[in-house]
C-alpha cells in the first residue's frame, strides 16, 4: 500500500513538474538565461512541490504502458510551452513600443544585448523591456503568472487531447493585441517624430543649402528622448494594466 502510494505521488509529482517546468523555463524573468540553471530548476521544483498535494485530485492514474505516459509527458510540455510563451508575447509589447521609439528617435542602429527578449535589441527596447519586467514582479503580478498554471488543469486535462486549434486562436489574438499596445505605448513619440520630419522636410525645400542631416538629427534625439522621460510613466501604467487585466481574465475564464 505504501509503495502505491509512493508511486502514485512521484507519478503526480513528474506529470505536474512537466507542466510548470516547461511553463517556467519558457516565462518573463522565471526563465531569463540571465539566471542560472541550478536556480531555476530549483525554483520550479519547489512551485511543483507546492503545487502537487492541491492538483493530486485532478490528475489520472498512473498509465501501465510507457507509450501512454510519454503521449501525456509530452502533452503537459505542450501545454507548459502555451502557458509560457503568452506572457512573452505580452511583454513583447515594449519590444515593438522601444523599436518604433528608437527608430522615430534615430537610434535604430544602437544595439545592446536585452536581456529580456535574450538577443540584440535597440536600447530603447532593452530599457523598456527591463523595465517591464521589473515592475511584474515588483508589483507580484508575477503571482498571476504562477496562478494561470495552476488554474489550467480546469482546461486543460491531462487526459484529454490539448486543444491546439483553440491554442492557436488565442496566440493570434494576443500577437494582435501585443502589437496594438506596442504602438499605442508609442503613439506620442510617433506623432511627434512625423511631424518633426515634416517640418524638416519644408525646411529642406525652402532652404536647400541648410545640411538638414545635421542640423536636424540632434534636435530629434533631444526632442524624443525628452519626450520618452515625460510619457515614460503613463506608458508604463498602460503597459501593466494591459498585462493584469490578461493574466486576470485569463485566470478568471478558467476558474469560473
């Protein structure tokens, strides 16, 4: 009897760690290649460890046959990746809002390591980006990350086939929306640099011998940097009202 027990818990204890391991290596700041291995396996094996006596109830028995049980492992993989990558797909967000500020600002070509989207980016992406991340978990909207998973297993049952065309639509809407935001957070700056450029563009018609390149790229640097250091906290608040109100919803529709 002990030894079922035994097994049936380790059993528990793989099926939900695939889940919320995956799911962890794959979200905003648990899965950063900033921090090290060791960590983070250690981090999502204790969020398992927490995790498991609440969701016991609502996982199968334990299959006889391996064929079985690697078509469930890699079911939860599937799901874990789901449940990872929106949040970056949300946090993409700023990425698009940093890009389109650097390329309006003249500084598109200004590239540092983000460490946030974990390749080059201009360094107006990488400080939102950092930033964004910053305030997630400054604010425990992390928690809200952590809670999703935990409150999948009402959707997603690991017996059931993931529903991948349903995966699918949500990815899509939330590239859509991701995008909307990205340039919503940067509407000032780019209304801003179009009708700076236009005016510039008049300039260099009325006077063609004024070296407009010269005279005019510094202003624009000063001009949307400024303007960066005003909208920086509204852009931010919309940023993280979009991010909850998501994961909150998304929470929400699922553990009603």
């Amino acid at each position: 009897m002990l030894s079922e027990l035994l097994n049936l818990n380790l059993f528990a204890f793989l099926l939900i760690f695939t889940r919320v391991g995956t799911a962890m290596s794959v979200l905003p700041g648990f899965g950063s290649q900033q921090i090290s291995m060791t960590i983070r396996l250690t981090f999502a094996l204790l969020v398992t460890l927490v995790m498991t006596p609440t969701l016991m109830p609502l996982l199968p028995q334990q299959p006889s046959q391996t064929s079985v049980l690697f078509l469930l492992l890699a079911s939860e993989a599937l799901v874990g990746v789901f449940l990872g990558i929106f949040p970056r797909i949300m946090m993409g967000a700023l990425q698009t809002a940093g890009t389109l500020i650097a390329m309006l600002a003249a500084m598109a070509n200004a590239f540092v390591m983000d460490p946030v989207a974990e390749q080059q980016s201009s360094v107006i992406a990488s400080f939102l980006g950092t930033m964004g991340v910053t305030l997630v978990f400054v604010t425990n909207t992390h928690h809200l990350m952590l809670n999703a998973i935990a409150e999948s297993y009402a959707v997603f049952d690991p017996m059931t086939v993931p529903m991948v065309g349903d995966m699918s639509d949500f990815m899509a809407h939330t590239v859509a929306d991701s995008f909307r935001i990205g340039v919503q957070l940067a509407s000032p700056l780019i209304i801003s640099g179009v009708a700076y450029y236009l005016g510039l563009g008049i300039m260099g018609r009325l006077m063609p011998q004024l070296p407009v390149f010269f005279f005019g790229m510094p202003i624009q640097i000063s001009l949307q940097i400024s303007l960066l250091m005003i909208s920086l906290t509204s852009m931010m608040m919309v940023f993280m009202r979009f991010y909850t109100e998501t994961l909150m919803g998304f929470s929400a529709s699922w553990g009603g």
